[in-house]
C-alpha cells in the first residue's frame, strides 16, 4: 500500500538551522545592510535613466542634430552661453573664423 509521507514544515526547516553566535550575527547584519544600499543604489540609477531618457528628448539626446544640442545646452546653461557670446563680442569676428578654422577640424576628429 502507500507509506505515509512526512512533509518538511517550515518549523522543522528553520529548526534545522543553526543559530549563529553573535560575531556571526553582526557579520549578517552587515550582510544585509550592503544588500538593502545596493538594491537602493540600483533603484536610483535606474530612476535617474529614466529621468535622462526623459529630458533627452527635450534636449536632443545624443543622437540628436548638432543644432538641436546646441539649443538644449543654451536651455539648460544660460548664463555659459552669454559668457561665450560675449567672448565672441570683444574677440571679433576675424578672430572667430580663424579660431573656428582651426577648431572645427579637430572636433570633427574627435566625432569620429
């Protein structure tokens, strides 16, 4: 005939166990403290990847037109762009083309 089964409950599994000394309980504990910082950490990235994908399509993102991440820098840096345009103001704009001449092709580069 059939033999009766004995099922494991989760008290005799638990009670399998050993119980950890105090040093080791501190070591768990610890354990456990870098789990739970980890599992924030990773939340917060993807959170803050969520937020970029968000706000790149507002700027441009990186895919964007070189026009279009210019107007997102200007949006999100007014007072950078104002700095510059008024270093393009005293330089001149003899001095700008010469510059961009030289400049243009190493950023080109760089692109690559």
């Amino acid at each position: 005939m059939s033999t009766p089964r004995t099922t494991a409950t989760p008290q005799t599994a638990s009670s399998a166990r050993p119980v950890p000394t105090p040093e080791q309980q501190r070591v768990l504990d610890r354990i456990e403290l870098q789990r739970e910082r980890l599992r924030a950490r990773r939340a917060a990235r993807a959170q803050a990847r969520a937020l970029a994908e968000q706000a790149g399509g507002l700027t441009g993102g990186e895919d964007a037109s070189l026009a279009l991440r210019a107007a997102g820098f200007a949006r999100e840096h007014p007072l950078a762009v104002a700095a510059m345009a008024g270093v393009a103001l005293v330089a001149g704009p003899r001095r700008l083309v010469r510059w961009a001449g030289i400049l243009l092709p190493m950023v080109m580069r760089l692109r690559r």
